[in-house]
C-alpha cells in the first residue's frame, strides 16, 4: 500500500550516487545464487510462503519493510548494493526508473507475465521506453475503517473524519494522500492534478482537522496498536490488512468505501539496478506471479492478486469473488494511484506544512 517523501528532482539527482555505489560494489565478491534481499511492504515476505521459497530455490530471503513509497528513493540513495527487490506502488515506480534505480526486467525470465491484468502490464508507471521495469504484484483499494463497537450508525461520509464528536478517536495515514482525502471532502476529484489553489484549500482542510486527529499513522502496526488500545475509533487503512490483524485480538473493525469514493494502488516488483543477486532476483519474481506467491500474499495481506489465473487455481470461490478478482469494474472505479511528476514536490511539501502546522 504509500508516498513519496523525496522530490522527483532530488530522486534524479540521487541516482549518480546510488549508482556509482551499485557498480563499486558488483565488482566485488557476487552471491548470486544465493540470496536476495528485498526492500519491501510488511507481508510480502511472510515465512507462511517465502520458507517454501528458500527450501526450493537456495536463496535466502531477508526483507527491510517500508511504511510510506516515501521511503524508497532515500533507502536506495543511501544504500547502494544493498537491495535487489523493491516493490514501491504505482505512483512511485516512474520516480524509481528516472533515477535509474533500477533495470528493466528481461520477460523472457518470467513465464507468467502474460496472466496478469492487462491494465497493469500495460500501465504507464512501469513502461518506459519500450522497456518494462515492474512485474505487478498485489493490488486494492485505500477504504476506511471503523470499530463497530463505537458507532451506532455506521460512518458513510469522509465528511464525519472532521466531526467534532470524534475529537481524538480519528486517525489518517501519514502520507501525502491524505491530501486526496480532504480534496475529496471539498469537492475537488481532480485529486492528482490539483492547482496550487486547491492544494492550498486542501491544507488549509487537513489543518482544521488536526486538533481532532489522535495520530498520523506510519505502519501497519502502529494503527492496528491505537485501534487496539480504543484510542482509535476511525481512520483510513490498508484495505483488507489491519482489519484482519485485528480481528486475531478479536476486535471487531468493519471496511467501507466511502460516498466521495476511494484510491486505488498497485504495487510491482522491480529489480535493483546492477544487483549481483540477479538469479535469485528473478527466481522471486517467478515465485511471485506463481499459486504459491499471490495467494500467499492474499493470504497474509488480504490485498488482491495481479494474476488472475493463479487466483482462480489457489482461491476459493468466495475468496476469489470478495477480492473482486474477476469484477474489472471495481478496479475501474477506483483512483487509481498516479505520478505526480514535477507536481511531486508541491504535493509533498503541502502535507509537511500540514504536520508543521500549530
């Protein structure tokens, strides 16, 4: 699920450092079939399947997990060599080809991208220049969530996340998307192409909520916590994941979409620029498209799957169905993450000056 905190200028500039440490350090010992190490989202390397994948493959799998795409590009800029597998979402996979992070994928290694949705293969975040960078992965929505135990009328409206009866008990994702959120509210849908006026109607709207918002959340985790402790009562989420990890404490959450709509998001494993790690990169890649992988993902996360026909052979029907993994008009109706190019750092620095705000 995920932003950006560095500026598309700066991730360019960013990327002769990155780089100049990715060709240091392929010139030294190489471990190639051996392991791999991925920069990641909580879930994606789940011991529930990647086990099985270490048993069968000889790669040895560690994974540093992210909570925001903010953390992509100055991971990779400080770490050079460090990664081979990231899998940042699709408003961020652009960022990560300009600043030549990362390589294009060779198709020809992985048997099973022809099975996944046709509007990801194609999608222009991970084609470029006739190349394709990003093999996609999981998919969902950004719905919100409420505890059922605190409301006798179910919240339909994002409208209610600005109800002073709800002062301390509301949460929103610390990412610049809860810019989306408040221009929603006020009646912008332009959400990725917004003027300046209208990111100035946007932050002067999330400024007016902040005294009623308990805490931006940064991870899964940590929303799952402030749930737990009933110090939350609604927020967005990532749907389908921290509802589930609830439910194992037995709190009882319920997801919804709410009237103004909701964003959508596709996230894609793509390959660190110049990893030595190469063998086992794209023996992940393949375990990923595979039964094993998207249902194990779905499993563990509760996202949708980007390859239809794994789906169908390792869901269930009713799994298959309420993942709406063959109902392409709910994929449609989403707002679908986009790159914000050169508006990425206005977007950005918007969502700081809410935070800065008194």
């Amino acid at each position: 699920m995920k932003t950006k905190k560095l500026s598309h200028s700066v991730a360019l500039k960013s990327c002769l450092f990155a780089t100049s440490l990715a060709v240091g350090l392929s010139t030294g010992p190489a471990f190639s079939a051996g392991e791999v190490n991925l920069l990641t989202w909580e879930g994606y390397a789940d011991d529930s399947f990647i086990k099985q994948f270490e048993e069968e493959s000889g790669c040895a799998v560690s994974a540093t997990y992210v909570g925001s795409n903010d953390d992509f590009a100055p991971k990779l800029a400080a770490g050079g060599g460090v990664y081979d597998l990231i899998t940042p979402s699709i408003d961020t996979t652009k960022i990560m080809i300009e600043a030549g992070f990362v390589d294009p994928i060779d198709l020809s290694k992985v048997g099973r991208f022809n099975e996944v949705y046709e509007k990801f293969r194609t999608a222009e975040g991970i084609n470029h220049d006739g190349s394709v960078y990003g093999i996609p992965f999981s998919w969902g929505s950004i719905p919100f969530m409420y505890r059922t135990d605190k409301f006798d009328t179910p919240p339909t409206s994002l409208k209610q996340l600005w109800d002073p009866a709800l002062k301390g008990r509301i949460s929103l994702w610390d990412d610049k998307s809860a810019i989306y959120v408040a221009s929603r509210v006020i009646g912008n849908a332009n959400i990725y192409d917004l003027s300046d006026e209208e990111l100035e109607q946007a932050k002067a709207k999330l400024i007016e909520q902040k005294p009623l918002v308990r805490k931006y959340w940064a991870t899964a985790g940590e929303l799952v916590d402030l749930y737990a402790a009933g110090e939350v009562w609604v927020s967005n989420t990532w749907g389908g994941y921290q509802s589930a990890l609830l439910a194992e404490q037995n709190i009882e959450v319920k997801e919804f979409i709410p009237e103004e709509g909701a964003e959508g998001w596709m996230d894609s494993w793509m390959i660190v620029k110049d990893t030595p790690n190469q063998e086992c990169a794209y023996k992940f890649i393949n375990m990923a498209l595979s039964e094993q992988g998207q249902c194990g993902m779905s499993n563990t996360n509760g996202y949708s799957s980007a390859n239809p026909v794994a789906a169908k052979n390792c869901m269930s029907e009713k799994q298959f169905n309420d993942l709406h993994q063959d109902d392409v008009d709910y994929l449609d109706s989403l707002l679908l993450w986009t790159n914000l190019g050169p508006r990425l750092e206005v977007y950005t620095n918007t969502w700081n000056a809410v935070k800065a705000a008194n």
